[in-house]
C-alpha cells in the first residue's frame, strides 16, 4: 500500500542568503579618488604643471634681467671700439686701456689702485 499526498510535490525551493558586504560599494570610488589622485598630483607637480609654470616664470624674469646687463655691457663695448674705429684712434682711449689692462704707469705718477665695483 502506498501512500500518495495529493497536492504535494517532491520540489524544494533551495535560497541562498549571502551577507552583503560594505566592501563592494567602495571600490568604484576607491580607482576614482586613486586615478584623480594621480593626476592631481602630476598637474601640480608635473613637468608641465603649476608649479613648473612657477618656476619658469621665475626663470624668465631672472634671464631678462641678465638680458639687460648683458646688453648694456655690449654697448658700451661697442662705443668703445667705434672711438677705436672712426680712423683716428683717441689717444686718450689708448692711455685709459693701457693704463687699465697692462697695468701701465709713467715712473713720476702716482697709482691708487680701488676695488672693482660688481
């Protein structure tokens, strides 16, 4: 004799249940906040970045001031030696330059030697 239920089956309804974890919602923005953090700090710090920029502006300013030095050096070099080339050389350049570079003095005079003002 067996016995049937009616109405009954032989299915199981398997679930599983799973914990869910905080992990997971914090890895998105954790590769976000990395990646914006990396570029960050090379936009700052970069070798085209702000604080380059600083430095090259410093930089900038620094040779325009040697610029300036350098030129007016050059022109006075330059208006010396066009008193040199005119076709009659300044006796008193000669004197000046001789005296100056070569260290030249007549026996009867008198030398004071001061220091160069840089």
């Amino acid at each position: 004799m067996s016995m049937q239920i009616v109405g009954m089956t032989n299915t199981f309804m398997w679930t599983k249940q799973h914990k869910q974890r905080k992990t997971g919602r914090l890895i998105v923005p954790g590769i976000a906040l990395a990646f914006l953090s990396y570029f960050g700090f090379h936009a700052y710090h970069g070798e085209y970045g702000i604080y380059s920029k600083y430095q090259l502006e410093a930089r900038i300013s620094q040779l325009n001031e040697e610029l300036g030095e350098r030129t007016s050096e050059r022109v006075a070099l330059e208006r010396k030696v066009q008193m040199l080339r005119d076709g009659t050389i300044d006796r008193d350049m000669v004197d000046e330059f001789a005296r100056r570079q070569l260290d030249f003095a007549r026996p009867n005079e008198l030398t004071v030697m001061l220091p160069k003002n840089n």
